[in-house]
C-alpha cells in the first residue's frame, strides 16, 4: 500500500478553510489522481474557538505553527498565514530544517526572502511549491517552470490585483469615483487589512517578483520594481483614455533590456481591444511571451476561498505524485543577480494637466517637453474654467528618464497648476 501523504495546514482563514473542504470532499478523486491518499494530520492558527463553518474535530490542533512544522506525521507543511516574516517565514524556514516540504500561497514571502528560502529548501533537498501564491487559481507557474520550460521568455505582464481591476472597470461602467469604489471595496471585504498592498500596487509587485524569477532566471528583486498604484486615476483619465481607444488597467511588466530587468507594476492604458483591455471585475490575468511559443493568455479568478484552495491542492498533487522541480525553475545557486534597468524600452505617454489661465502657457509646456526630446502626437483643451485650462497630451514614443525630465522642468514653472497625471501606453 502506498504511504499517507500528511499535510499540517497553518492558517485557517478563507484559503485554509477551503483546503480543509477539498481534502474532505474529494479524499476519493485525489488517491485515485496522485496514487496517494492525502490526509491532514494537524492545524494551527491564531484562534482555536473561532467558527470557520468546518468541522476540525479531528485534526490535531497546535497554537504554535513553528510546532506544527516540527511534527513527525506531518509530510508537507502547508503555510497560509501570510506575511513576509513573522511566523510565516520561522515555520517555513523549521519546515525546510526539519526535512519537510513546503505549499505556501504567500508572495509576500517568496518576492522578499524567496531566494534565501529557495536556497535552504535546496539543500535540505526538500522543495517549496506557491501556485496559489499569484493569480489565485491561474495555473501561471506550472506554466513558466514547466509547460514553457523550452522558451527563452522574452515579457512577461499582466494584471495581476483583482481589487484594482474590479475598482477600474466600475469607474468606468457605472461613472463612479476611485473614493466611493474604495468605500465599496472595504464594505465588500475586498481590500487587504492594509488597502495600500491593493491599490498602492504592492500585492501585484510581489506577484511580479515571483514571476520574473522563473521568467528569467533570476534572484527575486522586489526592490527593484518601480511601483505606483492606482490613487490617482481620476474618471476623467478614464474618460478620455476611452475617447482614444483604450483603457486603463494596472499592469505588471517585467523584460530583460540591455541595461538590466525591467519591473513595473503600474497604471497604463492598454488598447481597449486587446485580451488584457477586455478583462473586466476581479478576474486576473497574465500573458506570458516567449521564442518559441510566441504568446500565450491565462485568464481566471485570481483570489476566492475555492480558486486559491485549488491551487494550493494543485502544488499538494504533485508533491503526491513525487514531481519535484526547483523552486524558481532553475537551481537556486544558478539564479542571477540582475541589475533594475530604470530605463525602459520607449513607450507614448498620456500626460493630463491643469494649467493657469495666462497667455503663452500652452507654449512654455510645448517647449520644455521638446527641450526633453518629446514630441507630441496629439493634444487637446477642455474643460476650461476661469481660472485653470486642463489640457490633454499624448506624446509620441520617449523614455521615461526623458518625460521625468520634463516634469521636474513643468514644476519650475508658473503655468502648471496641478501635478500632471502621467500614464505609459503600451503595447499588448
């Protein structure tokens, strides 16, 4: 008879709870698929008395998840926690030492310290598997450490923060602003206990890290991502961002240029046409480019009890069925240390601005963005007031060093009376 494979699941909130129900409801289907029953022998989490709506009677309990991942009948340490250190990162790091492998759905974790754990799991000879920890249920890392293995991956983007994207998408549908979607978002749940992790683009730029790594090779380097959020998307940007064609999602780019890994997580306008401009609500998605395969889309539910548990109990499959891989796709001692290139390939950008109401300020903007090696593809005035004339520019094909030039000149000047929204528009 083929050995038990015991999980001991650390955290009990809404994906621990659903990994609780898989393992419960398909004991049958799971042996039948791995060739292995998969049992849970123990669990930890915060509060023992707490309701979770499963019954875990049965299951050894620990208070301590440091514990928990010393057990002798625990196989595979299943860490739902979250965070990037605490608890999190110490029974991780006693899972690995105490010969255990690791399931984990926490980014945080694996972009910030990703590479001293993968180092430590390699030793140890065990492996740490996080499908569930980007794009909830999108199997997007099977996909890059194994099914793309063979392709030299060229870009990798996406949008990968359903809280963002759902934000967006009903300021548009229903012409709302980003502060009453924002209210809307707490009231439903939807936003992390510190929102800035969704909206200030942090919780997609720790997907983004992971991902880069297995894209490219290479040592998780969540510093060097150039991150901004969401916070000052306004209706009229996506107004007019639908006037020309496109809309406006936060993307997350990483590429290798000649200087370097390019990373950003940031609001772009994306044509309105393309799989990425279609995407509407919570849902992620992710496109991954490569030599030989050219393009491929993945597109699902990137958070959600059954989404994110399914995932989860994907990396408990494999492990079941004795697939091991390393944890970024390549031996960590091989992964490289890349330098953050800053300075991306050339994009057109969308700028909007609110300028004083004085003769020649049109023409002090026109020369310093051409002082900066910019021109302007299009440009328009609306909205005039008696005081303030905001103006619309969409430029042609520059860099961002360049632009940022430009606007640190805009900010010595005595016409620009708002700080200028500015948003890279790329290609898809």
């Amino acid at each position: 008879m083929t050995e038990t494979l015991r999980l001991g699941i650390a955290g009990l909130g809404t994906v621990g709870t659903g990994v609780v129900k898989i393992v419960r409801k398909h004991a049958a289907l799971l042996e039948a698929r791995t060739g292995r029953r998969i049992e849970i022998s123990a669990v930890s989490a915060r509060d023992r008395q707490k309701d979770r709506g499963v019954n875990l009677a049965s299951y050894d309990w620990e208070d301590d998840a440091v514990a928990l991942a010393k057990r002798d009948d625990v196989d595979v340490f299943v860490e739902l926690m979250g965070g990037s250190d605490g608890p999190a990162k110490a029974a991780t790091e006693a899972a690995l030492a105490a010969g255990k492998d690791v399931v984990t759905a926490n980014k945080a974790l694996l972009a910030i310290h990703g590479q001293a754990l993968a180092e430590a799991a390699e030793e140890a000879g065990r492996v740490i598997r996080f499908e569930a920890a980007v794009a909830g249920g999108i199997p997007v890392i099977k996909a890059l450490t194994e099914g793309l293995a063979a392709n030299e991956i060229t870009r990798v983007m996406g949008v990968m923060n359903g809280t963002c994207n759902y934000i967006l998408t009903r300021m548009e549908s229903e012409g709302l602003g980003y502060n009453a979607l924002f209210d809307e978002c707490a009231r439903l749940g939807y936003l992390e206990a510190d929102p800035q992790l969704d909206v200030g683009g942090i919780d997609a730029a720790h997907k983004l890290a992971i991902l880069s790594a297995i894209a490219f090779g290479v040592r998780p380097d969540f510093d060097g991502i150039e991150i901004e959020g969401i916070e000052r998307i306004e209706l009229e940007d996506i107004r007019q961002a639908g006037d020309m064609g496109y809309r406006i999602k936060l993307l997350g780019v990483a590429a290798r240029s000649p200087r370097g890994l390019v990373q950003r997580m940031q609001p772009c306008l994306v044509p309105a046409g393309s799989p990425i401009g279609q995407l509407e609500g919570g849902t992620n998605m992710v496109v991954i480019e490569g030599d030989a395969v050219e393009q491929i889309v993945l597109r699902g539910p990137g958070a959600g009890e059954g989404p994110t548990a399914s995932a989860v109990m994907g990396d408990v499959c494999d492990l079941a069925r004795g697939i091991r891989v390393p944890v970024f796709g390549t031996p960590a001692a091989r992964l490289e240390t890349m330098p953050a290139a800053t300075t991306g390939l050339p994009a057109p950008y969308y700028l909007r601005m609110a300028l004083q109401d004085k003769p020649g300020a049109l023409a002090k903007v026109a020369a310093i963005l051409g002082d900066a090696g910019i021109s302007i593809d299009r440009m328009r005035q609306y909205g005039h007031t008696d005081n303030t004339a905001p103006i619309l520019i969409v430029t042609h094909k520059t860099t961002r060093a360049a632009l940022d030039m430009a606007l640190d000149a805009f900010g010595k000047t005595d016409v620009v009376a708002s700080e200028p929204v500015t948003l890279r528009i790329e290609e898809v």
